[in-house]
C-alpha cells in the first residue's frame, strides 16, 4: 500500500428511530461532500428524551477520510 494520510472530522447523526439509523445518516450526509471515506469511529451514544416523551437517538462519531493535496503533488 502507497503511504497515505486521512482527517478525521467529529460528526453527530440523531435519527428518531435508531442509533443504526442515526449513524447511517451522518455517514450518507457526509459522503456527499468528501470522497473517500475510510473508517467512522462510534464515539458516543445518547437518547434524547422530548418533553412529549418522544426519543432521538444521536451517535458522536470520528470519520475518517483520505486527504488528498490540491496542487496534484
């Protein structure tokens, strides 16, 4: 493998369904704007609990992708 570099960005998802569902989101959300998506890390999981008792399911995550130089070095 060629020597490479990867940023890693820290990214909440929150889904009234699932953590699954929450993670997902923030993975297809991001994945339209960066390329090149290698490795997301679940940092945190939480409920949120509305006043109407209604759920939201948030997941911190660290997401990695490759870092690539502009100038095409």
């Amino acid at each position: 493998m060629a020597e490479s570099v990867y940023k890693v960005v820290a990214l909440v998802g929150a889904s009234p369904d699932s953590w699954e569902k929450a993670a997902a989101h923030a993975i297809t959300t991001a994945s339209q704007t960066l390329r090149d998506l290698r490795v997301a890390r679940i940092v945190e999981q939480d409920v949120h609990i509305e006043a109407d008792q209604s759920l939201t399911y948030r997941v911190k995550m660290e997401l990695s992708f490759k870092y690539e130089r502009g100038d095409n070095l």
